[in-house]
C-alpha cells in the first residue's frame, strides 16, 4: 500500500517538472528569438533618401538652376560670352558628382557607369570646345565625338539603372532587344545609303542617334526603374529626350537651343545629386 501511494505523487512530481523545462524552454526560445529579431532590425540599413535637407537643397538646386539658365541665355543673347562656355560649366558640375560618386559608393556598377559619365562628360567639353573652330563639313571628327558621347552616356545609363533595380523577365529581353536592334540598324543605315555615300562616318552618326534613343529607353520603358527609381529614372531620361527634340529640324536653333540644352544638362545634374545621396545615405549606414 506504501508503495501504491507514493507512486501517484512521484508521476505528478515528473510531470510539472517535465512542465517547468518545457516552459523554461520556450522562454529561452522566445529571448533568444527577441534578441535575433532586434539585432536584424540594428542590421538593416536606412533607404530613406528624400530626407527634409537633402529636399530643400533639390528643391534650391532646381529652382535657382532654371532661373541662372534663363539670364546665362539672355547673357548669350546680349552676345556678352559665347554660349559653349555655359554649357561646358554645366558638364563641368556633372563630372564633378560623377567623381563623386566614385568615391563614396561601394558598388562596381555605380564605379563603371560613373567612369563612364566621366568620359562622356570629357568628350562632352572637347565637342564644345571645337564648336569654336570651323571645321571642313567633310570632317568626320564631329561623327567621331557625338558616337562617342552617345555609347558613353548610354554605358552609363545602363550600369546605374541595373544597379538596386530587380531584373525581370522584360528587362532580360529588353537588354537583349536592345543589342539586336542597335546592330540592325547601324548596319541598315549604312546599306541604305547609296554606295558613294557610304562611310565610317555614317555608321558613327547611325550609332549615335541608336544610341541617343536606348538612353532614354533603358529607363523609361522598364517598369521595374520606375519602381525602385522613380527620380533618377525621370530625370536620367530627360536629358536625352531633349537631345532627340533638339536635333528635329527647326527646332534647336539661337536662344531655344541654348536654354533646352541647359535645361537637359541640369536634368543630368540633379540625377547625379539624387545618385550621389543615395550612395552617401548607404555608406553613413554600412559604417
């Protein structure tokens, strides 16, 4: 009879200790769950780029900008200097953030593309600088420069709208599409000239409006820069936009010319702002 009784209380003993572990068990699981939480959440790095000084300093930027443009294309008006000054001091600025760039952000994609708008912006100012110059119209270095420029600003294009942007299934074919049809019509305008027009000057001149158009392309007509870029995406597609209406003929000429290629340049600038606030908000995180 002893035994029958203490049996009972030793199985219930068991059992709220076997209680009080599990318990104890799920207390320490749930701390330790807790503290794993908490030290992701220290872990994850701040996205937030529009913060109120980075707009003011947008906002001031844009504003006093298009207001210096329109009295730099009166000044040029009033024939006080010559306007390719003004506008090689616009690209001198982008080369500047371009710089920038490079030295604040920790992505190779942001480095080439902005080793590529540094090009671009050097060959940008030597196309300027022989505007002063009167040059044989037969000359093929005018050609030469605006290829250049063109597969410069679009090799930057590409490396900054890959980087923090998803690749999806439209992109994968976009990129492809875009090689197909750039060496397509490269080729098509050259055939398509007659055989005493043809020229390396004219596969430089099919290049560069090919590659004028994908500039504003690669960003406008993916979705998924739209949605992780919106600003840059806008912007970055402006400048070429406006270069495309340039070169329609009747439109870019005197005082329009100067004041819309201002405008397209300050478009470039304030992109490169926005891209460099990025990559400084990214780097004050990761340290």
């Amino acid at each position: 009879m002893a035994d029958g009784i203490t049996q009972p209380g030793t199985g219930a003993t068991e059992a709220s200790d076997e209680l009080i572990n599990k318990l104890e068990e799920e207390d320490t699981e749930k701390t330790q769950q807790q503290l794993v939480t908490t030290a992701d959440v220290s872990t994850i790095p701040s996205t937030v780029i529009w913060t109120p000084r980075f707009l003011v300093v947008f906002a001031l930027t844009l504003t006093i900008g298009l207001s210096a443009e329109s009295l730099l294309t009166q000044g040029w008006t009033s024939h006080y200097y010559p306007g390719p000054w003004v506008l090689i001091a616009h690209v001198t600025l982008i080369f500047a953030c371009f710089i920038a760039i490079i030295l604040a952000t920790h992505s190779w994609w942001m480095r080439i593309g902005s080793i590529f708008g540094c090009t671009w912006a050097i060959f940008t100012s030597i196309n300027f600088i022989i505007s002063f110059y009167k040059l044989d119209p037969s000359s093929p270095i005018p050609a030469y420069l605006n290829a250049i420029i063109c597969c410069a600003l679009l090799g930057a294009y590409i490396c900054l709208s890959v980087e923090y942007t998803p690749l999806t299934g439209w992109d994968t074919w976009f990129f492809r599409l875009t090689l197909i049809i750039g060496v397509c019509g490269v080729l098509l305008a050259y055939f398509i000239k007659p055989a005493v027009e043809r020229s390396v000057s004219v596969i430089e001149s099919a290049a560069a409006a090919i590659g004028l158009v994908f500039c504003v392309l690669v960003w406008w007509l993916r979705p998924s820069c739209w949605k992780t870029q919106p600003g840059p995406t806008f912007l970055f597609g402006v400048t070429p936009a406006i270069l495309l209406l340039l070169s329609a003929p009747g439109l870019g000429r005197g005082a329009t010319n100067l004041f819309l290629s201002q405008v397209a340049l300050l478009s470039l600038l304030l992109a490169a702002i926005r891209i460099l606030q990025g990559e400084l908000r990214r780097k004050g995180d990761t340290v």
